[in-house]
C-alpha cells in the first residue's frame, strides 16, 4: 500500500490540553502536562501510524507568546513558527470551560498569515454540556474560515474517532518521515529532564519553574537492570536555592521522589533518581 503522511500542528492557549491530546494519541506520556500555565517550553513531535498513514503532531507551546514580547521567551516564539511553517494542518484547541471569542481576535489573524486550514477542537467538553457549544460555533463561523469543528475530551480520549478520520481524510501520498516504531523525535533524557521540570512546576510557585533548566549528567543502566540517572537543576539566581530545598531539604527530596516515580512509571524500569542544585552564576566563575 502506498504510504501517506500528515504534519499537524495543535496549537492554542496554554492550558488548553495540547501536550494532553498529543499523549493520549500517540499512547504514551511524551509531552508533559500540568495545571499550571506555561507547560510545554519545547516543541515535542508525537508520532502516530495507522495503516499505510504517518500522523506527525506537533506539540506546541501556549499560543500567547505569539503576544508577549519578553526577550527570554523569543526561543519559545521561534519554536512555535518552526512547528506551525513545516505542518500542514493547524488544529486550534481551546479549553470549552474558559471559552474567550477575544482569543481568537489576537491569535486568528497572525495564523491565516501561514495560509493553512484551520479547525477548531473544543476539549474538555467532559466539563460542560456539548449544546452550550453551539453559539459559539455561529459566532465564529461569522467571522473566520475554519474548516471542522471537533467536542473532544482529550483527558478521557472522547471524540477521538471523527478526529483521527478527518486526519486520515486529509493525509497524502508521501515518503514517512520517521521509522515505524518511533513516537517522538525526544529521547529519553529529554522526557527524564521533562519529569523533573514538571514537578517543580507543580510544587513551587510564581516566576522560578520559568527560570531553571534541568540538564541531564548520567544516565546509565545498571547491571541488575534498573535506571540511574543524575541531574542538574540550574537555577539563575541564589535565592532560589533556599525555595527549591525548602525545610530541611524537603522540597527537593518530594521533586525528587516525585519525578523519580513519574520516571519508573514512563520507562517502565526501576529508577535511581538523584539531583543536584547548580547557580548558573557559580558556573561561570
Ligand atoms: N477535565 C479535563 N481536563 C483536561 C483535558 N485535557 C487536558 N486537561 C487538563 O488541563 C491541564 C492542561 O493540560 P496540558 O495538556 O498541559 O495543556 P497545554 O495546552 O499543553 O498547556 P501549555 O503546555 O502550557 O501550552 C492539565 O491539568 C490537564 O490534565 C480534558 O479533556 N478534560
Ligand atoms: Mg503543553
């Protein structure tokens, strides 16, 4: 059978459930995802083959730095062009309980610049009655070109099916871009780095998950089978130092077990999990 192929970017604003959605179609936890906003800082490819077909889906970060104009978010922005020039589709996701039509005002004009169809997914339509979305549906058909409109619960894999048909419908004919068994271009390291960042974006509060970098220096399995890895967080300013260990230390030992278990759990091997504090400043002396 020939092979046919698709590139599709989810994008929308933070929280919305796009790292959820890419997860839950590619089968495996590739792309973290958490309540706070801001989750995905990279730009993570899932993979997904059916039949004949290769659907690559971008996961993008939050939309809304297309608006911000913070210099430290400009590898972000880049990342999030890169991702929406190479698909061919655009799904825009939105999260159907925080349903705001001025989103799309910002968001729709810079998109139809890229010149691609675009659908809306309403998701976690789990949390509100499916009829409330029909008034929304006439007020943005009045005003943009989208071309389908999809109720998904991305959390509970609801709707799926008329999703994955559409993506089948629009694929063509064309060379796969990853081999049979790949699901994400990420390798291990990257979503072991992931796990950690995601529990300090869950434990510690306001602006400090934005400004450290988790980095990988040993990962090994060991002879009885089981995974040791040790990691670096790298923290721009001292005073963070003090949250991140938190009384006695135990800030760090909850990120620790936390991601440690995340990490057993995602790898399925039993984990070694062991994390170092480093100031970005001691670094340069
Ligand atoms: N109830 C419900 N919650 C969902 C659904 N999809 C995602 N969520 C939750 O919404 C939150 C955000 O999900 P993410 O997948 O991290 O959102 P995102 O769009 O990737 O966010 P950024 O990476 O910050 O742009 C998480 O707590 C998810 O569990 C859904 O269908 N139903
Ligand atoms: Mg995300």
């Amino acid at each position: 059978m020939k092979r046919k192929i698709l590139k599709i970017s989810l994008v929308g604003k933070t929280n919305a459930g796009k790292s959820t959605l890419l997860n839950n179609l590619v089968g495996e936890k590739i792309s973290i995802t958490n309540k706070k906003i801001n989750t995905t800082e990279d730009f993570v490819i899932g993979i997904v083959n059916i039949k004949n077909t290769q659907l690559v889906l971008y996961d993008t970060p939050g939309i809304s730095f297309l608006r911000d104009n913070k210099s430290q978010k400009t590898k972000l922005k880049k990342n999030l062009w890169e991702g929406l020039n190479q698909s061919d589709i655009i799904l825009y996701l939105i999260d159907s309980k925080r349903m705001e039509l001025n989103d799309l005002k910002n968001d729709f004009p810079k998109l139809y610049e890229l010149k691609k169809n675009i659908s809306i997914i309403f998701n976690k339509t789990d949390l509100i009655k499916a009829e409330n979305l029909l008034k929304h549906i006439k007020l943005i058909t009045e005003k943009y070109k989208i071309e389908k409109f999809f109720n998904i619960s991305a959390k509970k894999k609801l709707g799926f099916e008329n999703l994955i048909d559409y993506l089948l419908r629009k694929s063509k004919y064309g060379r796969w871009l990853y081999k049979d068994d790949e699901i994400t271009d990420k390798d291990d390291i990257f979503i072991t780095n992931e796990c950690t960042r995601n529990e300090i974006l869950s434990l510690i509060h306001k602006e400090i998950p934005y400004n450290i970098e988790v980095t990988n220096k040993t990962f090994k399995y060991l002879k009885n089978g089981q995974l040791k890895i040790k990691q670096d967080i790298i923290i721009k300013n001292d005073r963070y130092k003090k949250i991140l260990l938190g009384r006695k230390g135990s800030k760090i030992k909850d990120i620790r077990i936390k991601s440690q278990k995340e990490i057993s759990n995602i790898l399925d091997v039993k984990t070694h999990l062991y994390i170092n504090i480093i100031s970005s400043d001691a670094k340069k002396i």
